[in-house]
C-alpha cells in the first residue's frame, strides 16, 4: 500500500476526489443557472413520471441519481414500493432528506463496471497507451441480482460515462483511441441496460457551442456509441451553459434524446 507521501505526490488518472468535485460542479452550474435548466429538468421528470405510471414497477433502479434535480421523487415515493438511487457517490444532503424512508435505497457504485478504480490505480508515469485502452475496452458493466424483474432509468447518465477519460492529460494518452474507448464504455452501458424489464433512457447525445461573430455553431458528439433505439423518442434542447462558465467565450447547449430502449430483435 503507498505511503502517504506517495498517495500526496503519485499523480494517478482519476481519483474518487475527482468524481465527487464533479458533482459538486453540477450543484455549482444548477445555481448559476436554475431557471434555463429549469424546462430541460421538467421533461426529464415528465418521462420518469410517465415511465412509471406504464410500468408501475415494484422495483426501480434510477442510475445517475446525483442531486435528483430531474427526478419526480415525491411522485416516485408514492408509487415505487422499492427506489434504488444509484451512483458513485450521494451528495449527503440528499441522503440526509430520504435515508428514512423505508423505500429508498442508496447503493454506491461505479457504473462504468471500474473504470474509476483502473483509473484510480494507474500512476500516470507508469501509463502504457495500448495496455490502457485493452483494459478499458475488457471493462464490464456491474450487475444487480433482480435485474430481469426490476425497471431501470438511466438518468443523463451515458454521455458522462467516459467523462474520467476526456480531462486533457489523460484524453492525450489515449490519442485517436478516446472515441473507442468512450464508444465501449457507452456500449456496454447500452447492451446492460437491456438485462432490465422495461428501460427508460434520457441522456444528451451532441453539445451546441456557440461562439460570438461566428455564423454557424460548433457540433460536438457526446455519444460514441450507436445510436440506441428508442420507442416513443423524444428530442429538446437543454439550455445548459449561457455564460461561458462551461467552455469559456461560448454557449453551449446540449441536444437531448429520451425513449424506452426497444427490446433486442430475436
């Protein structure tokens, strides 16, 4: 085990700190930016509510809970006899607000598979390029027991998958491989998800950047992956940065997809 001197001074890929600092920033840009969120995290609850009131699951799995903002919990609570709020790390005035009703569960989990913990467990001076992208792409999505009898929402969850790989240090590692290993770990989420009974998936799938004097915004994939097939699709826009404190000088909006993953073809 590294000492502490090493722990301070080993500069590793990403760390569980890192992880947490990113949903702080979420909580940070929802403040800032409350009111031009404000429809995006509306249709984002009114297809978690119509989702449920289709199912009407007596278990839920909602992957990517974070700070709830675009969950219908009083609703959830009222209809879901057992909510699994599920992600890497819960904020502790969430768990503070609902750790005493007898119907949510907060489990902890990395649901990449472990892309955290390889990442976590690999100094950057020791990185081999080729090795680190055959030990993500090995990478599988986690599993629950009551999978096959349970629903689950993947909540705004796909395109931030591969967020630990696209910070600039580690992004240059990997060079032309990032597509792949982000297009892997976006996969297999997708092919895991259906392992569920019914699946709901909301999730951005292109940013909009938008630069002052230029005639034609900049179009950026967040999604890798093919494209997953949705029933009942539905797209809009998600107002997400309107003052450039995202990517500086520009606006960007994201482009939103939301739909039941259609069943996999015998």
């Amino acid at each position: 085990m590294a000492s502490l001197f090493e722990r301070l001074f080993i500069q590793h890929l990403y760390t569980m700190r890192d992880a947490k600092e990113y949903q702080r920033g979420i909580a940070r840009r929802y403040a800032e930016q409350a009111e031009r969120w404000a429809e995006h995290l509306h249709r984002s609850q009114k297809e978690v509510q119509e989702f449920v009131t289709r199912h009407k699951p007596r278990v839920l799995y909602i992957l990517g809970s974070g700070w709830l903002l675009d969950l219908p919990m009083e609703f959830l609570l009222q209809n879901v006899p057992e909510l699994h709020l599920v992600d890497i790390a819960h904020p502790r005035t969430i768990v503070a607000r609902y750790k005493k009703h007898s119907s949510v569960i907060f489990d902890t989990l990395d649901l990449t598979g472990g892309l955290l913990t390889l990442l976590e467990n690999t100094r950057r001076a020791d990185v081999v390029p080729t090795d680190l992208l055959s030990r993500i792409l090995a990478i599988s999505s986690p599993s629950f027991y009551n999978q096959r009898s349970a629903s689950v929402i993947s909540l705004n969850l796909l395109s931030q998958l591969p967020y630990p790989l696209l910070n600039d240090d580690t992004a240059s590692l990997l060079g032309d491989d990032i597509e792949q290993a982000s297009a892997s770990l976006q996969q297999k989420h997708i092919e895991w998800l259906h392992a569920f009974q019914h699946a709901l998936m909301i999730f951005d799938f292109e940013e909009v950047r938008n630069m002052p004097h230029y005639e034609a915004p900049e179009l950026v994939p967040t999604v890798y992956a093919p494209f997953p097939h949705l029933q009942n699709k539905k797209e809009w826009i998600w107002l997400f940065d309107c003052n450039g404190s995202y990517i500086h000088n520009m606006t960007t909006h994201l482009r939103v997809a939301a739909g039941e993953l259609a069943p996999v073809s015998a």
